[in-house]
C-alpha cells in the first residue's frame, strides 16, 4: 500500500504494456523503466523478465525482488495514477540489495533529466 492507502495492482493485459512503450523511459544498471499516467486512482506495476536472462528459477528470483523493492520504494511515494513497467536487464539478478533499492529510487521517485 503506498501513503495514499492505494494498493499496488499488477498489469496484466498485454494492451497496457504496449501502451507504456509509449511512455516516458528511464535506464538503470538493473533495468529499464517505462511509465505512463493510467487516468484512475489506482497505482499499476509489470514486470518483464525474458529468457535471454536465464532460466525459470533466475527470472522469478528477479520478478520477486523487483516486487520487494517497488513496494518498499512505492511506499514512500505517492505515484497514484500511474502506471510502471520493469524490464529486466542481465545484471539484475547479480545486483546486491541496497544498488537495487537505489536504481528503484533513482527511477522512480527522480524526475528524468530533460
């Protein structure tokens, strides 16, 4: 839940996801972020980890510690009516906690340079 009582719901029409590819971007070490308003009063997040990654077991390791680090990021912000998605890059997996949490902040809660 984020300040707002807001609860993070998790995109899952294809639709919504090529609908962010035209949306703002913003590059980490861990991965790509792609965000756009959504219009509601609610906050959605997607995740895309692909298999050029690795295996089943390294991309749903990556997905659960992208869902830990949006949460606790998310929770300090109040991003309602907006949607995100995380695309997975190769580091992500290796990447250590606190790096993640700074890349989660960093594309996040900072607005992207102009």
């Amino acid at each position: 839940m984020t300040p707002s009582g807001a609860k993070i719901v998790v995109l899952r029409q294809r639709s919504d996801y090529v609908r962010l590819r035209r949306g703002k971007r913003r590059g980490t070490e861990s991965f790509l972020l792609q965000s756009m308003p959504n219009g509601r009063s609610e906050l959605r997040l997607g995740i895309t980890v692909t298999k050029k990654i690795g295996g089943a077991v390294t991309r749903n390791r990556i997905k659960r510690r992208f869902r830990a680090a949006a949460r606790e990021v998310l929770a300090t912000s109040d991003a309602v009516g907006t949607d995100y998605v995380l695309i997975a890059r190769p580091g992500a997996a290796s990447r250590p906690w606190p790096s993640l949490l700074d890349d989660m902040r960093t594309a996040l809660l900072d607005p992207p340079a102009s």
